[in-house]
C-alpha cells in the first residue's frame, strides 16, 4: 500500500516546521503516525558529502544545476518510501537567479503528492520570526519581497495540482495562534 503522501511548504521563517512537530505529535496519540521526511536534509546529506556546502541555508545559493541535481537524488530517495508520509519541503527556493521551482517535473513525478500543504502567515510576523531565530542565516527580505515570494509560491502549487491531482490546502501559521494552525493541519491529515 502506497499510503498517503503530503508535501507540506512555506516560506523560510514561516514555521512550518513548528507546525509539522506539533500536528505529528497530536496525529500519534490519535493513532493516526505518519512518518516525517525532510526534503532539505535529505539534500543537505548529499551536499555536505560533495563538500558543496557547510550549512543547509548555503543550499540556497549553489547554483541551478547543483541545486536541480541534489533535488533529484533526494526525490529518488524519498519516493523508496511508501506508507503515511510527511514531506517538508519548499514550493519555490528563492535563489540568486530568481524562484527555482520546489517540485520541478520529475520531482513531481517521483513523490506523487495526494495534498500539497501551504503554511502561511502575514509577512511581518515572518520578518520578525527570521530576526528572532539566531541559529540559521535568514535571507532579510522586504514585506514586498515576501509577499511575492507567498503568491508565486500559490501560483506555482496551481501548477502542481494541475499536474498531479492533488488537493491544495491553506494553513495560516498566525503569532500566537500556533494551535490553530495545528488543529487545521491535523484535520488535514487525519
Ligand atoms: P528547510 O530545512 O525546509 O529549512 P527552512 O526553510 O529554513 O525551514 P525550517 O525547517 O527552519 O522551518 P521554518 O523556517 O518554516 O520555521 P521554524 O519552524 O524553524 O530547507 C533548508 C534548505 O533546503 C532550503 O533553504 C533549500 O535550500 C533546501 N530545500 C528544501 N527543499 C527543497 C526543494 N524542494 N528544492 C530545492 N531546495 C530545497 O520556525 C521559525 C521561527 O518561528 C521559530 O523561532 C519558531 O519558534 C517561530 N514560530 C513558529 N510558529 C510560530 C507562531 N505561530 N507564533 C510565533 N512564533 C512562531
């Protein structure tokens, strides 16, 4: 049995993997367990090995081919997976050279979504999360440059809906309304 694939986004800061953490927790003690894969750490692996980068946010920052081949080779390994699966990932990569699509075709193809998860939160509420996070190396993006970055990310989910016949689904990460978002995320999933 293939089980349930959902491939859950949202913009650097947004919190999707505090929303993630939470919503798996709740969905084990429902006896609902699905299993947790990070996209960017299966990438991050094969990149570190090449010597590529030192820190998962230079990822970011190699070049397309780089960044499309390390994309291939995580797809690759994700997809041997089968049963009820989380996948956290990002539906656009805002790189030097403008928004490398998350899930390019063979991508797609390889992870066969059922739902495609967007996490979103106003965009202030994201600047403020990324000077509040001293662990990472956080693009400081504008309000104007994040909110692009949110409506190309809905754009670009159309498309892989298009292709897949996934379902797509809206989760608002708000300041101080994490349960929220956790309750919706769960319901989603259960
Ligand atoms: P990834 O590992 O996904 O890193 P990320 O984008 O930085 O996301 P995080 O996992 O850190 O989560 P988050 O930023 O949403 O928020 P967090 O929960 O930490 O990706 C790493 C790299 O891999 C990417 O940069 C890319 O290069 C590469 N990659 C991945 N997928 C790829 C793909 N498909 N194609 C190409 N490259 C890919 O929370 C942030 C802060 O907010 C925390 O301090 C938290 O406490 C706070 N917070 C959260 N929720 C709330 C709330 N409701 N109220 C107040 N504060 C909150």
């Amino acid at each position: 049995m293939a089980g349930t694939k959902c491939i859950i986004t949202g913009v650097p800061g947004v919190g999707k993997t505090t929303v993630i953490t939470e919503a798996l927790k709740r969905l084990e003690e429902a006896g609902r367990p699905y299993a947790y894969l990070s996209f960017g750490s299966f990438m991050f692996e094969v990149a570190a090995k090449k010597g590529l980068v030192k820190n998962r946010d230079e990822m970011r920052l190699l070049g397309k081919d780089d960044q499309r081949q390390l994309q291939q080779e995580a797809a690759g390994e994700i997809a041997r997976i089968d049963g009820d699966v989380i996948v956290d990932t990002h539906a656009s990569v805002k790189t030097p050279k403008g928004y490398l699509p998350g899930l390019p075709e063979w991508v797609l193809e390889a992870l066969r979504p059922d739902l495609f998860v967007l996490i979103e939160t106003d965009e202030d509420q994201i600047l403020g999360r990324r000077f509040g996070d001293p662990s990472r190396i956080r693009d400081l993006d504008t309000y104007g440059a994040l909110r692009s970055h949110q409506s190309f990310n809905r754009a670009i989910a159309a498309a892989y809906a298009m292709k897949t016949g996934c379902t797509v689904a809206i989760v608002t990460n708000a300041d101080h309304l994490l349960d929220r978002a956790v309750d919706q995320l769960v319901t989603l999933l259960s």
